[in-house]
C-alpha cells in the first residue's frame, strides 16, 4: 500500500491522505505522465468525474448553467428539437 496526499484546490485548498494499492498509485502515475498532470491534478479530475454537482442554492435557476451552451451563430427553430428527437 501508498499513501497519497492530494491537496484540492479550490478558493481554499485542502490536502488530503488516501491509502491506495500499489499497483493502482503505479497506474495512477503513468496515466498522469501520459496525460502530461500530477497525479494530484489525475485525482482531482477523477473524483469531478465521478461526484454529482453541488446542489444550487435558492434561487438559483438549474436551467442558467446551459445559457450561452454552444456557438453564438447557432439557432434553432421552435419545434426543430421535437423534429430531429421524433422524427418529424
């Protein structure tokens, strides 16, 4: 067994100790070279993968994380989305 530690980087940081098979920290390191990162930076991303979003505060519109989504000379037609989805 390894021990990591990780700090999260964030407004604050915060570092953090895993114990973690050898093999899986071996691997862990070589996809962190390969991908040209920490292995810090490898967990960090991972563990964004794999944890849900933090839950909006009130007030807070779900729907305004995907204003802007795309190129701005995008458009599309009312309708033209249930056309394409069902075949229209």
């Amino acid at each position: 067994m390894y021990c990591v530690t990780v700090a999260m980087h964030n407004e604050r940081v915060k570092t953090i100790t895993i114990t973690i098979p050898e093999d899986l920290d071996e691997r862990a390191a070589a996809e962190a070279r390969r991908r040209g990162i920490s292995k810090s930076e490898l967990i960090r991303q991972g563990l964004g993968f794999v944890l849900t979003p933090a839950p909006h505060g009130p007030g807070e519109d779900p729907w305004h994380s995907l204003a802007g989504f795309g190129t701005e000379d995008i458009s599309v037609r009312p309708g033209e989305v249930d056309d394409v989805i069902y075949s229209r």
